[in-house]
C-alpha cells in the first residue's frame, strides 16, 4: 500500500473524512448504524490479524511447530480411518 505511505497523517483524516460524507449522504439511521459496525468490526478483525502477524513474526518457530503438530494429528486421524475402512 504503497500510497497509505505516502500521506501525511492530516492528509489521511481529511480522506478519511470525505470518505465517510459519501458513505452517509442518503443514507437512513438504520443504514448508518449497520456501515458503522461494520466498519468496527473490519478494523477490529484487521488489528487482530496485524496482532497475530506480529507475534509469528517475532517467533517464526511457533507456525512451523503448530503445522507438524497438526500435519501429526491428521496423520493419526487418517491411519484410524484406515483401520475402520479394513475391517
């Protein structure tokens, strides 16, 4: 997003701010309060990612021992599926 970079911090409010006029010309209370949660929960699920990428970043370690643990468990799940379908 090389164009987030490239704005001023008073130049990201004031997009912001158009952007958000535009969204709520026309548009009913009701509209209004579902885009305003909706827009809550998108930055909320997006610092939750960011917060999740910055702990794997700082211990990359811990993705790759979660995968062999659960390539582990399927492997165990699929030599019982064998088992039954045998016998």
């Amino acid at each position: 997003m090389d164009c987030l970079e490239s704005l001023s911090p008073c130049e990201l409010v004031i997009i912001t701010n158009v952007v958000t006029a535009l969204l709520a010309a026309c548009r009913t209370t009701e509209e209004l309060n579902v885009l305003g949660n909706m827009f809550s929960a998108i930055g909320s699920l997006l610092s939750t990612i960011a917060a999740q990428q910055e702990l794997l970043d700082a211990n990359p370690d811990n993705g790759i021992k979660e995968l062999q643990k659960q390539v582990k468990e399927l492997q165990k799940q699929i030599k019982r599926l064998e088992e039954k379908a045998c016998k």
